[in-house]
C-alpha cells in the first residue's frame, strides 16, 4: 500500500497571513456583557411584534425557533473591523422597510456570551438589509439558533413548496439555514473571515507547525492504507481570505501556487464562473464561494477529496455535477439561496448533505475510458529469446471497502465488478510471466488458476503465514503472491517461500534483538520464488515476487524485509546453479511441480527442447524481481537494491538493532536495475487521493537480461477529473506494470577472467 510523502508540503511561504485556528477566545468585554444598555429607548418585545421570519404566535406560547430563551434582553453591539485590541461597538437603526422595535428574546438561564447576537433580517432578496446586527464573539461558528420557521425558507420560497417535507426536515437543513443567515450578515464587510479570526487571536503569537497526520502504530491489516511517509509538513499559514472584494475572475495561478492551502474564501465577489485547475488545491477542506453569480460547478471539485466544507449560498445553480459525489469527507454542501433541482435540495432538506454526496456518487456513470497508456520500445536489437513479465497488486477483496475508498461508488468496489476488468487486463497484456499481489486463496483457486489455465497459464500461491493458524473457512481470506507462468514456454524447477518473520526469529544473531520481536516478527508477509527453465532454449530464470509491509512508521522493518529476501535468493541460486540438467522435458509437459493445475486449456504445442543451461554460479542466473515494495526512491529498500549495499548505520535503521544487519550493514551480490531505469520512471504505480507516488517495481539481473520495453504512464489529461482509483476503468489502486526483455546469451554474460597470454598444457 502507498507509503509516500506528504503531498502540499511548502516550505515557509511568506509572513503569517492566517494562522492555525485556536480555542475560543472570549474578549472580556463579550464576559461582561449582559444584554442591553440600561438606558436603552427600545419598546419592549411583545410575540405579536412584526417580523420578517417569524409569525406572530400568542403571548402564552413559547416559539422554538426564538434565537435567545428567557429573561435576556438582545443587546445592539456591532463589532465593526475586528481589529485586534481595538474593538468597536455601535448602534445601527433597522432598515426602512421594517420600523424599528425592541426585540427582547427568551432563553434558559445560560450566560449568553456563547451566542451570536443578531435581529431580525429580511431575506427576500436574499441580501441584507442594514438594520442586520451582528457581534462577532469569536473566530468560531456561532451557535445560535438560525433565523427561520417552517413558514418561510432562506431562499425565499414559501414552506408550502415543501408542504410534503413535513417534519422530515433535518438538523443539518436548520444548521445550512443559520450558515445562510451569517454568510448574508457579512456580505458587505471585506475580509470578514480573516477579520473574525483575528478577534480570537487577541495578544496571540502564530501558531507553531506540528506534525500532521502522524501515521498510527496500530492494525497490521493491508486495509489500514498509509497516507504518508511521516514527514513533518512545515507551513506558516494555509488560509486565504480573498471575500468581497468585488472579484469578477480568479487567476489560474491561485490554484497552482497555493496547493498547501487548506482555507479558501473567495463569497461576496462577482465570480461567475470558477477555474477548473481549482481541482488542483486538493488540500482544501473548507472553501467558500457565496454570494457570487456562479451558475455551475466545475467537475474538477471532485478532485477536492477532503473538503469537509463547500459553502455556495446565494449564487444561481441549478444543477450539481456528479463529481461531488467523490468528496466522500464533506459535511457541509451549502445550496441554500440557488435555483436547485427540487430533487436534490430536497434530499439534503430530508437527509442532509451527506446524503446527496452518498447519492451523486452511486449514480455515478463510468464516462469515456482514458487512452491506452503507450508503449516505450528502448531496445531493437535482433535477439533470440525474449520474454515478458506483468506486476499487479489487484487489490484484495477484503481491503475493498467504503470506508477505505470513499470516493468510489460500492458497486464499483465490489469482487465482482472488478475482478472481470482485472482479469482482461491480465490477459490483453498476454505476458510470459505473471506476478500478483493482495491475491487471497479463495479468488487463487476459483477464479485466477481455473480462468488462466485457458490462456496457458499455471500458477503458483503462498498465502501470508497467518493463514497457517485460522480455520479453513477464514484462511481462504488471507492475501498473498501469485506467480502465473505459460506453461508451453516454461517449466517450473523449483519453488521456494521465503517467510520474513520466522527467518528473522531464527537467526542467531538477531534472535535476541528486542526490535527483532516487536517489530519483525508480527509482520507476516511472504515472498514467493520460482525457478524456471526455458523448454526451447535451455536457459534458466529465477522469478520472485514479494509484497513488503506497508506501514510508514517501520521502513526499518520493510528493509529488514528486503534484505533477508535478497539474502535468502543468493542462496537459492547457488544452489540452482547446481541444479542438475532436465533431461526428458516431456514429462512436465502434462504435471509438474504445481500439481494443482489440472486444468490444460491449450491445444499449443510445445517447442522441441533444448539442452539445460548451465550457469558456475548464482548470481549468472537471469533474475527478475516484482511486486509492491511499499518504498519510495530514497528508502533504505531503493538504495539496498539498486546499490547493492547500505551501512548498518542507515536512517532507515536509526535506533534499531537486528543483528549482523545493523553492525556489518546489508549486501548483496547481484547486478540490479529497475525496469524503468532506462526511461523516466513512471508518475505512479499507487494512485489514491492521499498519495500518489511509485512504490511498485520490476527489478532484473543487468548482467544477464536487457530491457527491450515498458509499458507507460497512465493517460494524464484523464487524471485532471480522478482523484484516485480504483474507480470504473482501473480495478485496482495500483496500476500494472509490465516490461519485456531480452536474455544475453551465455558468451555475453561470460564472467570477465584475467588473460595471462596463451595458456600451454601442463606437463607433470
């Protein structure tokens, strides 16, 4: 699973423009305040006193949508600018169109510094009118109840158009309403957000940066998907304040400058359209465009997958694109004030917010699939054997879930859907040598081994070793490796599991390690290593395929991992390049060594054989290596490999002792490369909303294969509108990789040897 860095991390940018919010800060003069002036010349309240969002109802009754309860007299302050240390207060006079009256509210015996103060305001027009007051108390949302009744509606439509709603009308509907009110309240007043904020911030220093989403030491399940690597994002300020300042355009450069932004308040402006490279500020959680002339939304908001906020009060939409349906965080969707399709106002009035998020989502249609991605040929030369290998981690069912895949519509997570898109996609790759990964036994057994076998493909599986300790019935559940190879072209040798924990357990010099307990051992991931020998050539091939552990927090443990694979793999191929010669390759024609594959499938015919190839040692052997490594370019694991070496000492390792490994360091013998390396790697093998990076990889023996091509990127101008897969064309989180090559042949991998001149016959 995606182990990478933290997206948006910007270096200081700036001075402090908007810092982190902070608890509520109640200015004394607010604690102090108890209603009223004493000498105010305002009429008492009676229930029968006009107002424009409420009916008159009698003086023995007690209205539940009153703003204040009882004994409290609504006071006249206004704070005007906000500006820190210097608060000022004045009096307004309602507009003309109501006279102006006392309004004296009722509520418990509570203090009433919590709430905001506002009277009675006309939203006809949806705009309001000056006799509109308001105290800011504090930077936060005011919790004061909102300014309706059933009778009236914010937008101005009579209840009777919701006559059917009855009382099915929400909390959060009244909640959307009091945003409404308080969105309208500050429409005149430029910068209000930043301005309210600072009110809080009085004799306040900025805030420091701390870590964020500091990865958890918890559930070794793959389903727990990382989302960084535990980098410290570093950022002053991640909020801007761009309301009423009568803006008719916003530059593309806003989005493209600014993707560490988590605030954006751009109401009370005259947008009327919002730039589709908004989908790039994929940070953002709470964004605001109120009170504008938009009349539609970008389907780039999809991209904005962890927005909690979208606040679009008062602008002229009819309609929502269904990528909303991808912001699978969002709390509030903010419609009130727009001409919105009934159907969809009236399932947040019902539901709330979540609701339609949940529904635009599941109507969600599949849309044009992307381009095929291309195909880079880096090498022509005439060869006389070529073979091809395909990595994929497909996903398992098991960590195919709403709650970890949010933005994907359920059907589309379902087995079912995706396992016939994963499997043609296998196939139309048609390549020599199949890895896969987060495959568990019961789709190995009835659905990949028996739908392959009709493309000439025969398998080998190894489960993770926790499956050794679980009933039958809950064993079959348990993810692992398959290799799949053709059967016409190949003959499997030998195979061999390589179980990381118990070989670490077993090693003398790491069985005493604490780290080697604690952090090792509980991990319980596999590699599976095949040897094979070419029927026509003779040549031999060792295949690997491996899935290191996922967790962030423990790059000591994915190179631990690493580095016992690749030891274990140095002596298996000194032992294979003793393997004796096959001599009768027919009689693998029908059973070999992987006696669950029964299934033929194949009319091919089988090359005429040639004799075994025989190589002085292991590291001679041609090597391919695959899977998901969970480890960027950089890591510890990147470096072992590509390097053949890393120092005991090694960040990855810092204060962890396993051994031999952290004393002497970590080596291995063999030539290896990335299949990519010849080209630009790929943008990503795991694309998700929270990461989006390489953590997948083919590594091959340079001294024995050479690349001859790579499959490529995944079309990009389609990505602008996906925040991350799987989704309807790409089964998997992952993308697949696959890579052709050619095998040297014996004179070209011959071991360099010192020439000395001609060499004469020994004589005794």
């Amino acid at each position: 699973m995606a182990d990478g860095p933290y997206r948006y991390q910007q270096p200081g940018a700036g001075p402090y423009f908007y810092p982190h919010p902070q608890p509520n800060q109640h200015h004394p003069r607010h604690l102090a305040r108890s209603g009223s002036p004493v000498n105010s010349s305002r009429a008492t309240y009676t229930s029968d006193t006009p107002s424009p969002s409420r009916s008159p109802v009698s003086q023995g009754a007690q209205n539940p949508y009153v703003m204040f309860g009882q004994a409290h007299q609504q006071g006249q302050h206004m704070m005007m600018n906000g500006a820190p240390g210097h608060q000022r207060y004045v009096q307004l006079g309602m507009g003309n169109k109501y006279p102006q009256h006392n309004q004296q509210q009722h509520h418990s015996q509570q203090p009433h510094h919590n709430h905001h103060h506002h009277q009675p305001q006309n939203h006809t027009t949806g705009h309001p009118g000056l006799g509109h007051q308001h105290t800011f108390s504090s930077g936060t949302t005011s919790n004061a109840t909102p300014l309706f009744t059933p009778s009236l509606l914010h937008s101005g439509t009579p209840s009777n158009n919701h006559a059917s709603l009855g009382e099915s009308v929400s909390d959060h509907w009244q909640q959307q309403l009091q945003l409404a009110t308080e969105a309208r309240a500050t429409s005149s007043a430029p910068h209000h957000h930043c301005r309210k904020e600072g009110v809080s911030r009085v004799n306040k220093g900025p805030v420091e940066a701390s870590p964020e989403h500091s990865p958890s030491v918890g559930n070794d399940e793959e389903g727990n998907r990382a989302t960084t690597n535990g980098e410290i994002r570093r950022q002053d300020w991640d909020a801007m304040d761009l309301s009423g300042q009568g803006l008719r355009a916003l530059s593309p450069s806003l989005f493209s400058d600014y993707m560490f932004l988590a605030k954006l308040f751009i109401d009370n402006n005259r947008l009327t359209r919002l730039d589709p490279s908004l989908g790039s500020l994929r940070s953002l959680t709470h964004l605001d465009a109120s009170n504008n002339q938009l009349v539609d939304v970008p389907e780039e908001i999809g991209m904005l997958v962890n927005l909690k906020s979208l606040l679009l009060f008062d602008n002229n939409i009819h309609s929502l694109p269904n990528e909303i349906g991808y912001l699978y965080k969002l709390e509030m969707l903010g419609v009130e004030g727009n001409p919105l399709d009934e159907d969809m106002k009236d399932e947040i009035i019902r539901k709330g917010s979540r609701a339609l998020v949940t529904q635009l989502r599941e109507s969600t249609a599949a849309g044009p699939p992307p381009n095929e991605r291309d195909w880079h040929v880096l090498d022509e030369t005439p060869t006389s054997e070529t073979l091809s290998v395909l990595s994929y981690n497909v996903l398992c069912d098991k960590y195919a879930t709403s709650s970890q895949y949010g933005y994907t519509p359920s059907e589309v997570l379902s087995w079912d859907y995706r396992k016939n898109i994963i499997l043609g996609e296998v196939k139309d790759h048609d390549a020599d040598i199949i890895c896969l990964q987060e495959v568990d036994q019961e789709r190995y057994n009835e659905f990949f081994r028996r739908e392959l076998s009709y493309q000439d493909y025969r398998g080998v599986f190894s489960p993770k070793t926790r499956a050794k300790t679980m009933a039958d019935k809950e064993a079959k559940f348990v993810d692992g490796c398959a290799t799949f190879y053709k059967s016409s072209k190949y003959i499997l040798l030998d195979k061999h599991v390589i179980d990381f924990a118990n070989t670490a357990i077993n090693r003398p010099d790491m069985k005493g390690e604490h780290d080697t307990f604690n952090r090792v051992m509980p991990r319980d991931h596999i590699a599976v290593v095949t040897f094979f020998e070419n029927r026509a050539s003779g040549s031999r091939l060792i295949v690997v395929n491996v899935h290191i552990y996922w967790h962030p927090a423990f790059k000591d443990v994915k190179l631990v991992q690493v580095a016992i694979m690749l030891e274990q793999i140095a002596r298996l191929s000194d032992r294979w390049a003793k393997h004796p010669a096959c001599t009768d390759k027919a009689a693998f024609q029908h059973g070999e060594l992987d006696t669950e594959s029964n299934f033929t499938g194949t009319d091919a015919t089988p090359e005429e054989p040639a004799p075994s190839q025989e190589y002085p040692n292991g590291t001679q052997i041609p090597l391919l290596i695959c899977g998901d490594f969970n480890s960027t370019i950089g890591t510890g694991v990147y470096d072992l490999i590509t390097q053949g070496r890393v120092s005991g000492d090694h960040s990855d390792l810092v204060n962890h002792s396993y051994g031999n490994f952290t004393r002497d360091g970590m080596a291995h013998p063999f030539k290896l490369k990335s299949a990519y390396s010849g080209t630009d790697e790929l943008s990503f093998t795991n694309y998700t909303p929270t990461y989006s990076g390489v953590i997948d990889y083919i590594w091959y023996s340079a001294n024995a294969l050479q690349v001859r091509g790579v499959l490529g990127d995944v079309d990009l101008e389609y990505l602008s509108k996906v925040p991350g897969f799987p989704n309807h064309h790409f089964p998997s989180d992952h993308v697949a990789l696959r890579a052709e090559f050619s095998v040297k042949s014996r004179k070209e991998i011959k071991a360099v040897e010192a020439k000395f001149g001609p060499q004469k016959e020994r004589r005794n």
